[in-house]
C-alpha cells in the first residue's frame, strides 16, 4: 500500500483575513476590465457548442480539475449529467488517467476569463466543485485566493450547488464568509470524509497522511448581476 506523508498547510494566519470582506465588497461594486484570452474564449466556444449538444437535463461544471481524475469520477456517479472538467494546464490535462466517459470533456482554460465567460453565456451548472484549490496560505496572498479575487462574484453567480474542498480549514472558513456576504446564504463548514472512493489524488493523499479534511456545500440562485459588468463581457 502506498504511504503518503504530505505536510499539512503551515500559515502564520490562524483566523479570516481581516482584509477579506473589503475585498469581496470591491469584487461587488467594480468593473474588472481584464481582456478575455483569445485561447479561453476558443475553449469556451466549443465547451459550449459541446454541452449544447448533450441530451442530459443537466450539466456539472468540475473547476481547477487537474488531471481530470475527478472528472471522469463525476461523470460516472452521475451518468444523467454532462460533466465539463476544466484546468489551465495542458500537462496535467494530457496525462492519461483512462478513457474519458462519452458524458464528460476536459478543457484547457484560464477560468478567470472561463468563468466569466460561463456567466454571461448563461450557463447555470447544477453542480460546480471547486475540490483542493491552492489555497495560497500566506497572509500576503489573499487576493490569490478564489474568494479574494476580483473574479470571485461570478462563482457565486453561476449557482447550482456548490462545493469546496481543503485540507486547510480556514480556506473553507473564509470561502464561506465571501459567499455569505456575496449572496446572503450562510453555509455551515465541516468536516468531510471521503470514505473508500476520493475524487481526486490530492484527496487521497492528504487523507492517507491523517490529515483532516473540510468542506463547505452551499445551494446558490442563478445571479450573473453580481459580476459587475458581466453583460458587456461578450465584448471584451
């Protein structure tokens, strides 16, 4: 059996930013006027082309899936929905994990411009995963963080059922409070096993090194005026 010693995050912040609500309330209010990748918006053209295409009543988008792994789970614990998987790496993207299921598409995307591009393209997932993001520990790289970026109103706007994944506890503690002050649903945090079948390597790694796992699920509305701006986005 293999053995996993991976280091548990070390971070001199032991409790929320004090800078995070100021940050989401300015992600909230201001424009972002970064251009749209001309490889991203290809991407996305031809994910969408693809998901239109699908006979399934629903699709599930899979953010920052790495080397698909949890795609490919995704797509077969629920074989009635389209799986869209999508990662900026094409390393990780290219390494071979098994047959990708006819359900499923992998996609190499920056999802700062991918998920604003969703937004307006009127996408609504019924379920969106955001499993192990870097979590960016020092007190420094807040805005690093997902919930710390400008990008993070379209996140919550694009709705469904969201779930965030990490072995660092006040990641998920701080995802929860963004989310709470972007869209007024408060979501309890907790502990999360992932029994004999993890999503992801990470997954499996951090829970062989007894390390203790959190998550937060949230039920979010369709909401794409949370992202200022976000109708002018096909003209970016």
């Amino acid at each position: 059996m293999t053995q996993f010693h991976s280091r548990p995050i070390s971070s001199g912040q032991t409790t929320p930013h004090e800078d995070l609500t100021r940050r989401v309330g300015r992600a909230l209010s201001h424009v972002w006027r970064k251009p749209i990748a001309g490889h991203t918006r290809a991407a996305f053209e031809q994910a969408d082309a693809w998901r239109r295409a699908q006979k399934s009543r629903g699709f599930i988008l899979d953010s920052c899936c790495g080397v698909g792994l949890s795609t490919r789970k995704l797509a077969m614990r629920f074989p009635e929905y389209s799986v869209i998987g999508v990662d900026r790496s094409a390393d990780r993207l290219s390494r071979d994990h098994g047959e990708l299921p006819d359900n499923a598409l992998l996609v190499r995307a920056d999802l700062v411009d991918f998920w604003r591009l969703a937004l307006a393209g009127g996408w609504k997932p019924e379920r969106h995963y955001l499993l192990y993001p870097n979590p960016y520990p020092k007190s420094v790289q807040l805005k690093m963080r997902w919930h710390g970026h400008p990008v993070f109103p379209a996140i919550v706007g694009l709705g469904g059922r969201l779930e965030v994944r990490s072995n660092w506890r006040l990641y998920i503690e701080e995802f929860a409070i963004a989310v709470a002050q972007a869209s007024g649903v408060t979501a309890p945090l907790g502990p999360f096993d992932p029994g004999d079948d993890p999503l992801t390597h990470f997954e499996r790694k951090y829970q062989a090194s007894g390390q203790p796992l959190w998550h937060l699920v949230v039920q979010l509305d369709y909401r794409p005026g949370l992202l200022p701006g976000a109708e002018f986005m096909p003209d970016l």
